[in-house]
C-alpha cells in the first residue's frame, strides 16, 4: 500500500491510556477489543510492521492495548499480535525525537511449537515494573504447575530500556 506517510502523533492515538496497574492474560485482548477500534493497515504497516521480527500475513491481528503515561523521552506502547498458535502483548519504548525504537519485550502471551504449550501472564504496575510469570506444559493442553513456572521481574527506565531486576 502506497499512499502519504502517517504522522506519528496520529500512531500514537491508536493506544489508550488506561490507568495502571494492568494485567496482560489470556482475555485482556478480547476485552479491549471490543472497546479499542482496530488499527488501520496502513498505521499497522508504517509502524508497527517494522518493530516486529519476522513476517505478517493477512491472517495476523494487531491491537493497541496501551500507552504508558507520558514520559520526557520515550513513549510506551503496548500491542497485542495474534498469529496461527500463538498471540503475544509486546511493550515497545520508542524515542520521541526520533521515532527510533529503544527497546521491545514480549510481556504476556501463549504460543504452541507443536510439542510444548508456553504462556506468560504479566502485570504493568503504576511504577513502570513489570511483573511475569512463565510456564511450559507438553502436548495441546495447558496443565499449570507452579514447579514449571518461572517468575520475572523488569522495570522501565527513564531511558525508555527495559531492565531485568
């Protein structure tokens, strides 16, 4: 698709601010979705296409779940993709003078390898840190056991980095 280019501020329009803390599992998206209009292809293309590794096709969603409170140097945005067996909330912090990326983290999501469920719930607390717990089950079903889990902890720096704490 060809067209004028989409300015940045109307990117950011895309993503809600939604007070925090907000927890990223399984039926956050369906929810927002209901509320939060999706986002236009081309916004999609100029965007958000370029932040992800790896290809999309025409049978993968996105939607804007968030954007962190305003910060001096970076915005935070929070998006949900959904390709066949899997779907992913990612955090993007982005430069505001320069529109560069600064940092991405998949936060939440589920993904099927064919041998392995994985999923990660998270939690985005008012303080910018964010909270994750991870877990593996073999075969298609998801069988929860706190032995297979692992919890993780990142905060977001005024630099816009995400750290591990």
């Amino acid at each position: 698709m060809e067209g004028p280019q989409i300015r940045f501020d109307h990117f950011l329009e895309q993503f809600p601010q939604i007070e925090l803390p907000m927890t990223f599992s399984d039926d956050t998206a369906r929810t927002m979705s209901k509320e939060i209009p999706p986002i236009p292809p081309r916004v999609i293309e100029q965007y958000i296409l370029p932040l992800e590794p790896g290809m999309a096709d025409e049978l993968t969603e996105f939607v804007a779940c968030l954007r962190l409170p305003d910060a001096d140097e970076y915005v935070g945005l929070v998006y949900w993709r959904a390709d066949l067996a899997q779907y992913h909330y990612t955090l993007v912090t982005i430069n505001l003078k320069t529109q560069e990326l600064i940092d991405r983290m998949v936060i939440a999501g589920t993904s099927y390898d064919g041998e392995e469920v994985t999923q990660s719930h998270s939690v985005l607390t008012e303080a910018l840190m964010i909270y994750q717990v991870s877990g593996q089950s073999p075969g298609g079903t998801f069988d929860y056991k706190a032995s297979n889990s692992t919890a993780r902890r990142f905060q977001i720096a005024e630099s816009g980095k995400i750290i591990e704490m």
